[in-house]
C-alpha cells in the first residue's frame, strides 16, 4: 500500500511533538494504545478558560501511518 504526499510529509517532518506541563490545570492528557501490541500514543491540549484550544502536542510510539496521523490531528485541531 502506498501512502499518500502528505502522510509521507508528516511522518518525516512530524509537528508538534512534545509534551505540555501536566502540572497546568489547562492541559488535558489522553493517552492511547498498549505497548505490548505496538502503537502508543499520548496527545496533550492545552485549553484556554474560554474552551479554546491554543496548542497541541503529541508522542507517539508506533509505526509511519501513527506518526503521521498523531501530527496531523494536532494541525486539525
């Protein structure tokens, strides 16, 4: 199966990772996925008293397709 440009894109390039100040009550932590299959993957938002989202980061473990989808939902939202 090919991927397409811009999976490619963001599995090369990947935005965002990182990880934001759990200890900030405005950043809300989901984590996903089990290591002992494989994938895993941790996306922090940080929300402003407005329920705005003002960033975005993520980490994840896994193969290109996990990469590059976790980068490009913190573009989205």
């Amino acid at each position: 199966m090919a991927y397409s440009e811009k999976v490619i894109d963001h599995y090369e390039k990947p935005r965002n990772v990182g990880t934001l100040d759990k200890n900030d009550t405005s950043v809300g932590t989901g984590l996903v996925g089990a290591p002992a299959c494989g994938d895993v993957m941790k996306l922090q938002i940080k929300v402003t008293p407005e329920g705005i989202i003002e960033d975005a980061k993520f980490k994840t473990f896994g193969c290109g397709s996990a990469i590059a989808s976790s980068s490009l939902i913190t573009e989205w939202v």
